[in-house]
C-alpha cells in the first residue's frame, strides 16, 4: 500500500478520531467511509435533471397543489 503524510490540524484530528466506529479503527478507514458517503454513485440522469427544472418552473409559476388536498383527494385524510 502507497502511503502519505497530510497535515491536518489537531481540531480536525480530534473530529476524524471521533469519527471512528471502534476506537482501533484507522484514520485512513474512516477518511474512506467518509470520501465513500461525499461520492455520488448514482448521479442524476439527463432526463432526471430535466425532470427536475420543469418541476421547479411549475413552483414558480404556483402550479402546486397543498398536501391536505392531495391526501384528502387521495383518500387519506
């Protein structure tokens, strides 16, 4: 395994080491869960991202509906 040395500040130290799930876990294994959490494995399609624009055009322009409507259409209410 490659390895290298970063400085880190001691309050950032402190925040990783109490990141740990056990307390002999490695810094580099918590930095790992934590970079694995930060990367989007799934990113949004194309049609997804589009999917979202129209909707926000629709809050915009007031084309919503309030959710005791919906839920009293639905039934649920």
């Amino acid at each position: 395994m490659e390895t290298t040395t970063v400085l880190l500040k001691k309050s950032t130290k402190k925040k990783i080491e109490e990141l740990k799930l056990n307390p002999r876990e490695s810094i580099n294994s918590v930095i790992e869960r934590l970079t694995d959490m930060a990367t989007d494995r799934q990113p949004l399609s194309k049609e997804e991202i589009n999917g979202i624009k129209r909707s926000l055009k629709d809050i915009e322009a007031g084309r919503v509906h309030k959710m005791e409507d919906v839920a009293r259409e639905m039934g649920l209410k």
